[in-house]
C-alpha cells in the first residue's frame, strides 16, 4: 500500500480502510464486513494460486470461507480444525505477507469453526475421546487463533462435513480412450463406480508402467460416483502425501483425527501404493485403515506400477490384503488405441492434422500416453510459433527434441522391400534385367524413392539395382518426376509408398 494513498475502497458495500489498515469510524454492518472480507480473500487467495500447487490449493484453500473483516483482522471458517491448523502451520506466514499489502503490517487472520452460537456436541461422533473441545492454539503464533466449537474434522456422522475431493474433473470416462490394453480395467472401473463398494472388486487394484491412464482411470471413477451419488465421500490422495500427512498428523499430535479422517471416506482412491516400500508406521496405520473400510463396506481402489505380489519391503499382511478383490493392469496402448486418443485431442484442441502426421506419432511414440501428449502438444506449439505447417518433416523434428529420440535411418533395401511388397512382386526383380512394364515402374519409382530419402550416392543406388550406372538412376528419377505431373495413379502410388516409410522412421 503507498503512504500516500488515505483510503482504500474492497468492496462496493462501501468498505473502508485507512493507511493504518483500520476501520474508519463508520464501521459498516455485518453484511458489508462480510463483502469486504469476501473481495480480499479473493484477491489474496488468487495470489496463493499463484504460489502454490494445484492440487495444495484445492485441499487446503478452497474449503475455506471469509466470515468478516474486523479491524485488521481477516476471519476465515474452516470446515475442520485439521484443515485450519495445517494451514496456520504451512502457510501462515504467506497468508499473513499477502494480507500486509492490503491491510499492512499489523494484518493478520483468525479461524472459525461451525456455528457461532454454541451447541452441545451430538452423542454419535466419530470423534477420539481425547479431542478437544475448547479454544485452541496448537502452534502458538501471536498473530492467528483458531476458535473451535466443534472439530469438525471428526463431525457428527449424520453431518459429515464437505471435503475437497482432490479429483481432476478432465478425468472421466468420456475422455478415456478404451482399447485392448485397458478393456479389462475400464469395465472393472465402470462397475465400481456403479456400485462403490457393492461388487467383488474390493480392493480395486489397477497396475501398470507410468503415463499409461492409471490416474485417469480411477479419478474417473471418482468422478463418476461423485456425480451419479453426491452424498458419497469421495477422496483421490497418493501414497507420498498420505505418508506426509501421517507424518505432520504424528508431530502434531493428531494421529487420531487423522485416522478417523480416512476411515470416514466411503470412496477412498490412492495413487502409486509401491511408494508405502519401507515406511512401516505408514503401512500398519493404512492396514488398519484398509481393514475398518472394508469391513464397512466402504471402497477402496489403488494403483501401482507392478502386479501386488511383487511389490517389495511391503508387510505381508498388507499384500495380502491388495490381492483381495481385482487386480488388473493397463498395458501399453496399441496402434489403434494411439491414433484414437491422438484424433481425440485434436478434435479438443479444435486442430487440422493430416491422418500421415497422426499416423507418424502413434507409429514412433509407442510405450506412453504421457510421451504422447507431450509429443502432441510440443508439435501444436512448434507450428503456432514457427508458422509452419503440421508436417510429418515437423513431427519427425519433434520426435528428435521433446522424447530426444534417434529414428531409425531408411536403408536402400527397405525401400526396396516396401516398393515390391505395394506392387506385389519380389524384391529381387528389382534388380533383374527383365523389361516388363510393371516391373520396370516399380523399378523406377524405388530409385526415385531412394534419392530422395536417403543420402546415398548415385552410384552406390545403382549398384543395389543390379549394378546398373549412376546415369540409370537419374534416368529413373527425371522419367518419374515427369510421370507424376500428369499420371494421378501414380502420383497415388507414390505418395502411399512414401507414407509407409515415413511411418517406418
């Protein structure tokens, strides 16, 4: 805020604060305290958007709700006292940095929990019995209190408090492409998210290498159950931040709200299990976890890179466990599978791109989505900025700088082999003395082909067809370039030869 500045205006309510970060004497009422406090969470909320990661943003700042703007205090409501204090934890000192330029220096903010007005605590909870109930401070900062009713990280059970999902709203299953590296997976996906907890996949186990879809695949089903039945709570995390979170929970002294967090989730989803190797504290609490969510009928579904039973330093009881309900693993997408998600997005990104430059990348990109994509979007940015067309040449480019791949060179006998096999005769007959029309064409055009896809010399050309001399070949190329202005047939030719072995680089 500039010294010279006398008054800020936050909101339309008519809001105003002096350079001291104070109320003038005409403090508005309740609703235009709350409208000031809404407009300045909004603009310091979008700056930790900025600052933070996507998923951190969704978990621990969108929950939460400005109340009013009292003095130079900002008071936010939490829906747990779990979320408050990992925020005051974390992220005090950023909150507090960016309410100074608003408020100035002395800014600072509290938390609310529940109602203002004090109620009894319903007898159902899920509650530890050690749990707090009065006012709080767990970390002890001057400048942030925390003021708890109710803790409503362990609500009532009839009032589960809202929770952020973590879920990837692009992942569903009108975005999965389906093929038959994944068709198992799909439909065991489709079933659960159906019936959460109702079938026999229980626990849900989908395996397989990086950027295959895992990810994609169970969010979608989290998404899905989250549309068709809105009461259930659903919970996407990965093993290294339920790991974090075990940890910050033991320091804080939290383990039991923690673990009763997890054990409210009906639908619970975690991301890459082999990486609980070696942490036992973390296996046993997610064993326990595991056990009371079952046994509830609550459903789990988890993903990693290899079948269960291979996963290693995992405790036995654990992995028995996983092995339960259905494992199934996605494999690396076909060629089919490829062309399908690559026509897919580009039809989402609203681009032209002929079927050879399609044809190129899924040929070349084999193994992963996740390459693919980046593959994909690196050759959209390249074109846009370079003004160039989208072109095999441009694909090929792509290939050698964003997956930092070598192409395989084309010899002289793959052209030769691909030219007999498109004109169905042997390879060997190129090299033959015979002077039969379609023999002598097919002839032509593969040393046509091959002046202009390798950087082989004419003499060396010529003495893959026979030992024929270096004027044969130039005679062979000039008669095709003259044929192709006029000849539409076999201009057609030509051009699908080229494409299959452009295909083959």
């Amino acid at each position: 805020m500039q010294e010279s500045e006398s008054i800020t205006v936050l909101a339309t309510g008519g809001v105003i604060i002096d350079t001291n970060g104070q109320l003038r004497s005409d403090t508005p009422p309740h609703d235009e305290m709350h409208a000031a406090a809404r407009v300045l969470w909004d603009r310091v909320a979008e700056q930790i958007r900025q600052q933070v990661t996507q998923q951190s943003f969704t978990t621990w700042f969108e929950p939460l709700e400005p109340v009013s703007l009292e003095g130079v205090c900002l008071l936010l409501k939490a829906p747990s006292s779990f979320i408050s204090e990992w925020v005051l934890q974390h992220y005090q000192t950023l909150i507090e940095s960016l309410l100074a330029e608003f408020l100035g220096q002395s800014a600072k903010f509290e938390f609310e929990h529940g109602n203002e007005a004090d109620t009894p605590l319903p007898v159902e909870t899920i509650l530890a019995p050690s749990a707090k109930t009065e006012p709080v401070n767990r970390f002890d900062q001057p400048n942030a209190r925390v003021r708890v009713n109710q803790p409503v990280f362990a609500p009532p059970v009839e009032q589960l408090a809202p929770i952020a999902s973590n879920l990837n709203p692009n992942y569903t299953f009108d975005s999965f492409i389906r093929g038959e590296s994944n068709n198992l997976a799909y439909a065991a996906a489709i079933a659960v998210a159906n019936n959460p907890g109702g079938t026999r996949y229980n626990p849900l186990v989908v395996y397989g290498n990086v950027g295959l879809g895992k990810t994609h695949l169970v969010q979608a089903v989290g998404n899905h159950t989250s549309e068709r039945y809105p009461d259930v709570r659903v919970y996407y995390t990965t093993s290294d931040r339920f790991t974090t979170e075990y940890i910050d929970a033991v320091q804080v002294k939290r383990i039991n709200e923690f673990s009763n967090f997890y054990r409210s989730i009906e639908l619970l989803i975690i991301d890459d299990v082999q990486f609980l190797a070696g942490k036992e504290k973390t296996q046993e609490l997610f064993f326990h976890t595991f056990n009371e969510l079952r046994e509830k009928g609550k459903q789990i579904i988890l993903t990693c890179d290899r079948p269960p039973k291979e996963l290693k330093d995992i405790d036995d009881r654990l992995l028995n466990r996983l092995q339960w309900g259905l494992t199934t693993d996605i494999g690396a997408p076909e060629l089919e599978m490829r062309l399908a998600i690559l026509r897919q997005w580009a039809e989402r990104d609203q681009v032209e791109i002929r079927e050879e430059v399609l044809e190129f990348l899924a040929s070349n990109v084999t193994t992963n989505i996740r390459e693919l994509e980046g593959c994909f979007i690196s050759l959209l940015s390249k074109a846009s900025l370079t003004s160039t067309t989208l072109s095999v040449d441009l694909a090929r480019d792509v290939l050698r700088q964003v997956a930092r791949r070598t192409l395989p060179q084309l010899t002289i006998e793959t052209i030769q082999n691909s030219v007999a096999k498109y004109f169905s005769i042997e390879p060997r007959m190129l090299a033959d003395k015979t002077r039969r029309q379609e023999i002598v064409v097919a002839r032509h055009v593969a040393m046509f082909l091959c002046t202009e896809l390798t950087q082989h010399s004419l003499k060396t050309i010529g003495m893959h067809f026979g030992g024929r001399d270096h004027s044969t070949v130039i005679h062979a190329r000039e008669t095709v370039i003259d044929e192709l202005k006029h000849d539409k047939a076999l201009e057609n030719r030509v051009t699908d030869i080229r494409r299959q072995l452009e295909l083959m680089q």
